[in-house]
C-alpha cells in the first residue's frame, strides 16, 4: 500500500497509472527483469470524489549479480511517491547506505542514493 499520510499527517492519494510507471521505474532502476506491476484504488477519476489507497501487487525477478554499484536518483518532485516505493521494494534487493534528502511536502524534489548488488 501506498500510505495517504504525508510526514505530517496530510493526506495525499495517487492514480493508479502513477504509482503503476512510477513503482515500474524504481523496479528497473533496481536491475529487476520480468516486471509485472498492478494497481489497485487511488483516485477514481471516474468517480470524481472517490479516493482510497493505492494497493500495488508486485512481481519481479531481482538481479542476482556480485557487482556493488552505487545509484543515484534524484528529480524535482515526488519524494513521497518515490519514497514509499523504494521503502516498498527495498528488502527485495542488497541495498546498503541509503542516503535519502529530506521530504518535508509530498511533492517536493528528493535525491536517494544507495549501494545495490546487481
């Protein structure tokens, strides 16, 4: 699930179709192969009004390298979408020495770094 609590306490929701190519992204960032992503609630743009958590289900096959690399992602908007995500996902992957920026509103920039065996 994507949470809906921003750091402090607002309440932000996502489309599908967001946290769908977004969790995608952060799949194939990570060396994942043979992504299938789905998406569950959010925003109903159908139903203007309606909103919920976004529910995302996850199969991937992750890089079983010996390779440590470093990445370095970074934008100008989004950490907490990104953020949740890589929380998400991490355990998944050998990922050490996270360093994250702060993310103070939702949709500010963020920059994550980490070491990933790929």
């Amino acid at each position: 699930m994507v949470s809906s609590f921003g750091n402090f306490g607002e309440k932000v929701y996502y489309d599908c179709d967001t946290v769908k190519s977004s969790t995608e992204q952060m799949l194939k960032d990570l060396g994942a192969s043979d992504i299938n992503v789905k998406c569950r609630g959010g925003i109903d743009h159908f139903h203007w009004g309606f909103t919920r958590e976004a529910f995302v289900k996850t199969s991937f096959v992750a890089s079983a390298g010996e390779e440590l690399q470093r990445v370095e992602l970074k934008d100008s908007e989004g950490c907490h979408l990104v953020y949740e995500i890589f929380d998400g996902l991490q355990d998944s992957f050998q990922i050490s020495d996270i360093e994250k920026s702060s993310c103070s509103r939702i949709n500010r920039a963020y920059e994550l770094s980490f070491n990933i065996v790929k």
